[in-house]
C-alpha cells in the first residue's frame, strides 16, 4: 500500500491489514525456515516496512486524538 492509501484508511481498516501482513510474514520466514529458499526474498524486507508503515500513521492518529 502507498502513503496515501494508508493514510486514507479507516483504524480498522489499519489494523486488519497489520494482521494480514504479519501473518504473511510468519508464512514467509516458516518457508524460509523449512524450505531455506524463497521465491522472492525481498518480500519479507518489503514486508516488515509495510509493517512499520502501517504501525506509525496508527500511532500518529493515536496522537492526534
């Protein structure tokens, strides 16, 4: 999702989201684990900022009230 996505999103929308991705993240590194090679993997770079992305314009609407 870009910035402006994000930033256009309803919290729970957010939060559903955050979830989606670290259970795409938890899938991606048991394959990395088990299988030792992925077909993309940048994407669990890719993932983890999406992560933080999401994680910040949370706490910044938190912050805002």
């Amino acid at each position: 999702m870009k910035l402006a996505e994000l930033l256009g999103a309803t919290l729970d929308e957010l939060n559903g989201r955050e979830t989606e991705l670290k259970r795409e993240m938890f899938n991606l590194r048991f394959q990395q684990a088990v299988g030792g090679s992925l077909e993309n993997p940048m994407r669990i770079r890719n993932v983890k900022k999406e992560i933080a992305r999401i994680k910040t314009v949370v706490q910044q609407r938190k912050a805002e009230g």
